[in-house]
C-alpha cells in the first residue's frame, strides 16, 4: 500500500527552526504541536517570498519607498485576507527574536518557529503573533494573523 502524505510548499522552500531561542518554556512543547500552532503562517510566507522572487523585477510597488518586506508583508495580508500586518501593532525583536511587547508590564515572547527564506525570516510566535525581518537591512514588520 502506497502511503500518502501532504506536503507543503512551506516545507519544501523554507529553513525551518523550532524554539530558536532555546527558551525552556517552548523547549516542553514537542514539534508537531509547534508546527500546528505556526498553521498557515509559514505557507503565507512561502508563497509571498516565491511570488516576490518570481516577479520581483516587475512588481509595481504603491508606494515607490516600498521595500521587498513591506512586498512579502502585502502579499501575506492578501492571501490572508483579514489583514495580519497593519501599522500601530508595535514592539520589537530582540538578539533572540523574542517579540518585546510596547508594554512594559509583559515578558518577551520567546518564537515557536523561525522560517527563513534567502534573507527573509519570519518568527512565529503564541496567538499567531508574527515577525517579518530582513537580515540584510535590519526591517522589521510585526502583526498577528488570528
């Protein structure tokens, strides 16, 4: 019997790396539940990568000061559908990708997940909370896509 199983463009394209940060609370989790809890995310970010590299030369950016990440970031939000990125979500990465909150008061989110894509990462973190950064110019774009 012929066994079948679904492949995901995500796992075919992406560098995937399961609690980046090494944080013990993430380390409990095992990788098929880290991989569930990432959903679709890393499917979108495949697929706005590859279309960026397909079309990257002929894109015509709204904005003409848009970057290649602000491209993968719409391109996310239209796959999407219910936005995902949109401006005023704040925060910050830090050295270990944790997402740092604008408010004080909460503790750094360590990633479930870092995919990456030549240049392009993408950090996943709980309720969906998701961190574009381009390695080569520092960018960083945050939203959620719950």
């Amino acid at each position: 019997m012929e066994m079948l199983k679904n492949v995901r463009a995500s796992d075919l394209v992406l560098d995937r790396t399961f609690n980046p940060a090494e944080s013990p609370d993430v380390e409990t989790l095992n990788n098929d539940y880290l991989a569930e809890s990432c959903g679709l995310i890393p499917d979108f970010f495949a697929d706005a990568c590859l279309m960026l590299e397909l079309d990257g030369d002929t894109i015509d950016f709204k904005n003409p000061k848009s970057t290649e990440l602000d491209h993968i970031a719409e391109t996310m939000n239209t796959i999407y559908g219910s936005g995902g990125f949109y401006d005023g979500f704040g925060g910050s990465i830090d050295e270990d990708g944790c997402y740092v909150s604008k408010y004080s008061e909460e503790e750094p989110m360590p990633p479930f997940a870092r995919f990456r894509y030549d240049h392009y990462v993408c950090y996943v973190y709980d309720c969906a909370v998701t961190v574009l950064f381009d390695l080569e110019t520092r960018q960083t774009i945050i939203g959620r896509f719950d």
